[in-house]
C-alpha cells in the first residue's frame, strides 16, 4: 500500500489510524477515529486534532500548528518530513506479521521475511554496497541465530535499524545522507559496545570483513571505513585544484600527505574527522561529475567555487604554502573542508554541471520505491 496514489478520503484517514513508534528517540503518536492525536517525546507531549490534505499531514494544537510531508505510508511504516528537511520514520506498534511472511517465531516474538529484506538493505546502505547472495545467505543465517538466541533484543535491535534505515531512505541529498547513515553504524557499535547485543556483535563481525572499518571515535560518535582513507585524496585533491593548486603539484607530495593523515587523524578536528568519515560517500558522489567538466565549464566551476568557499587559503600566501607541500598546512586545508564548501561544490554541480546529486540514484543500492 502506497500513499497517496492508491488511496483517497476516509481510506486516508483510516491508513494512520493507530499507534506509530520510533524506537531511536522514544517517540511516539497516536491517531484516532475522533480526527485526535497525541505525539509524545522524552520531553514534552502535544495533543490535539489531526487532518490529511493529498500528501499533507497537519498536527493542530491549542498552541501550534504543524505541518509534514507524507513520504511513505504502509500498513507498518510511516514517513514524515517537516518544513525543515527533518525526517521522522515510525514503525506500526503491535503490527504482526501474516502467517505468509513469518520467518521464525520465539514463544511470542515473531520475525517476518520483510523484517528480513529491510535488514539486508539497512546493511548495505552501512557498507554502500549491494551484497552478494552468499552474503545475503550470511546475514539470514546471523539474524535468525540472534532471534534464536536473544529474541527481544533482537527485535528491539531490527526495529531501531529499520527506523534509521527509513530517515537515510528519505534523505536524497549527499550531506544528510551522510549524517543519518553514520548515526546507523554509530548506534550499532553503542549496542555491541555497551548493550552487548548478540546481532549488533555478529554484525560488526560481518562488516568488518567485508568492508574494514579503521575506527570509531567515541568522543566525536564518527565511524572510519578504510576505504574512505583510500578515497579521500580524490576528493582532496579536486579541492585544492579548485583553491588554485594544479593536480601535478598534488600528485608530487601525495604520498607524503597520506602518510601524515594516517599518523595524524585522531588528533584532527571535528570537522576534519567529520569530512574523512565521510570520504568514501563523497568521492562517489563528487568525482565523476566534477571530472565531467571540461573547458569554459570548468573554468566558471573553479572560479565560482572560489567565491563562495569558505576556504582561507585562497589567499596567495597562504596557497603557497600549499605549493610548498607543508604537512601542516595540508592538514589545516584539508580540515576546512567541511560542510559549507561540500554544500557549495554540490550546488555548483547541479548549475554548471547539470548534476543534481541524489545519493539513491548514484549508489548502487536496492530499495523499495515507497515515497517516490
């Protein structure tokens, strides 16, 4: 069942009816026969009167009037997005699933064949890779012995990886795309690191043998794949021939540099640290369509990027410094790159390079065409 297409009027309003849940935050609401609904958060609960106008969900209160975008509506799934771009995903509580898709069942705790598939894509969106089908043979064989083992933990743990999943699914531009899916491979490690969740364990286990993870950094909550270790000059080295450094003076101190990030990383910045957890994602987004532009196009690309970024070494001295292949100035360099300059090179692209950059359309990832 897809919103709004296949549904119009009472059939709508009946579709919300229930109790919604997003284990990530605590949060929930409650839709009723009466047209009332009660949001409740950690913080504060609001109540009131709720309608629905085509793709429109309006929340009024005595005091406020909120408004979202329905991205996604099934018989287990809501999707929501707000003036703002935030995302807010629920699951159904109390849905059970049909005997037809019934996987495996513990006393009370059921686990369904859609439970099943949402997990596969939720790690593929961790890994940015489709998987094999003797990896998808893996993850069956690590979920079902989990369920076995830990049947509420691991229904507890699925619900919050298919939450998560939903806010990146809803996420089509590079930046919060990047942000929700480290929030994933974050709460993952917290349920291995603290909950010591059996699924959580194995399925760190799984990842790190398939896609090696360099670090996690409990102070800034970021995860390092290796891989963006490995891609991360790509998108650097496009950056600063952007700033004014040719690829030939690059390509000279790159060895140098990539010695120094390894030694270094842990020491960096937040936004340093921010962009290279990131560097894998971005250098598949960026590189192609940045290497696409040729000419005049290129040309007005550098010299617009110039303009708008936040750089500080746009300046000729410090460029130079640059030039000169100091370590120390790579490093400072590297850490502006955060999320201004990623926001201006991704615009320009879509104005000078026809390039508009949806992770979902780039990524050679499965998914479901719910919200579209």
């Amino acid at each position: 069942m897809v919103f709004p297409m296949l549904l119009q009027g009472q059939a709508v309003r009946r579709s919300f009816m229930g109790e919604w849940e997003d284990p990530t935050v605590n949060m929930r609401v409650g839709f009723y026969a009466d047209s009332s609904f009660l949001l409740q958060t950690i913080f504060y609960d609001i109540k009131g009167s709720f309608t629905v106008q085509g793709r429109r969900l309006i929340l009024e209160s005595s005091k406020q009037r909120l408004q979202y975008k329905v991205q996604k509506l099934t018989r287990r799934k809501l999707v929501l997005i707000d003036a703002e771009g935030n995302v807010l995903a629920f699951l159904k509580k109390g849905w059970v699933p049909p005997d037809s898709l019934l996987l495996a069942q513990v006393e009370e705790y059921k686990l369904s064949t859609e439970e099943l598939n949402d997990f596969i894509r939720y790690v593929e969106v961790l890994t940015l890779e489709p998987l094999t089908e003797a990896a998808n043979n893996n993850l069956r064989v690590i979920l079902l012995s989990s369920f076995h083992d830990e049947p509420l933990f691991t229904v507890n743990f699925i619900r919050r990886a298919i939450v998560g999943y939903e806010k990146v699914r809803a996420s089509h531009r590079p930046i919060p795309f990047a942000r929700r899916r480290n929030d994933l491979l974050v709460d993952l490690y917290y349920s291995r690191l603290y909950d010591q969740i059996a699924v959580a364990v194995r399925l760190i286990r799984f990842v790190k043998r398939h896609y090696p993870i360099e670090f996690f950094d409990e102070h800034t909550d970021l995860v390092f794949f290796r891989r963006a270790f490995d891609l991360q000059h790509l998108v650097f080295r496009y950056y600063l021939m952007m700033l004014g450094l040719s690829p030939y003076q690059y390509d000279r101190f790159r060895n140098g540099w990539e010695r120094y990030l390894r030694s270094n990383y842990r020491n960096a910045t937040i936004q340093f640290k921010e962009f290279l957890a990131t560097a894998d994602l971005h250098a598949r987004l960026l590189i192609p369509p940045t290497r696409s532009l040729e000419g005049k196009a290129w040309r007005r690309f550098k010299k617009e990027f110039r303009k708008r970024s936040f750089s500080s070494y746009l300046k000729p001295s410090r460029l130079r410094l640059l030039k000169n292949g100091e370590m120390l100035h790579w490093k400072h360099a590297f850490g502006e790159l955060g999320q201004a300059d990623l926001r201006v090179w991704y615009q320009l692209l879509e104005q000078y390079g026809g390039a508009v950059v949806d992770p979902w359309k780039v990524l050679p990832l499965e998914h479901d065409e719910e919200g579209e």
